[in-house]
C-alpha cells in the first residue's frame, strides 16, 4: 500500500490534491471526503485533460457539494465523479482505487507509484 496521508488532514466535507512519482511516470490525483466517505480520482478533467484544482486542495465548489473544474466549470459527482454539467455531460473523472488503513488513506496495490 502507498499511503497518501492521515485520514484527519482531510475535513469533512473537503479534498486535498497528491502528486505522485517523478519524471515520465508522475500522477495527479485528488481524494475527497465527504459524510464519513472518502473518494479518489485522477487529477484530469475528461473535456481538456486540465487539472481540475482552482487553488491548492481546492477540488469541490463553494458548497462544498460537487467536485468543480477550475479551467471550464464541469461540476461532477462526488460519489462517482460524473459529469453532471458543463463542456463534458456524461463523461466522468477516472476513479482511483483506495482504502483507508490504521487512519491513513493509501492507494490500493495495482494502483499505486512510488511517492515523490
């Protein structure tokens, strides 16, 4: 398992973005808790392949209800990461597989790179 961090340096409702692995082999992702449940996605909007963050850790609207793309204002789901409008209706963010183990949020083997 890679951890990513502790299960209480994310608020509840909140997101905290991660940039994994160096050179050619680095990843963006981002990880959101909300109502006691914790959701990962690749740090890629499907419309244009920008990052969806609009300040550091800033990945869900001002409600803190719905995941927010900072380029072009997708808003998508946080329990799945559907796209529920904006330039890109019916796509959605790629998921990322986690688990939460001894309080920290760790990337599931398969789906992990080494930290940078």
């Amino acid at each position: 398992m890679t951890p990513l961090c502790r299960l209480d340096e994310i608020t509840d409702p909140g997101s905290r973005g991660f940039r994994l692995g160096a050179g050619a082999d680095w990843r963006a992702l981002f990880v959101v808790r909300q109502g006691g449940r914790i959701f990962a996605y690749e740090n890629s909007c499907p419309h244009t392949g920008s990052p969806l963050d609009w300040r550091p850790d800033g990945f869900l609207d001002l409600e803190k209800r719905h995941i927010l793309c900072a380029t072009h204002g997708a808003v998508f789901r946080i329990e799945d990461g559907y796209c529920l409008a904006g330039p890109c209706p019916g796509q959605g963010l790629k998921p990322v597989a986690i688990t939460i183990e001894s309080g920290f949020i760790c990337l599931i083997p398969g789906d992990a790179v080494t930290a940078a």
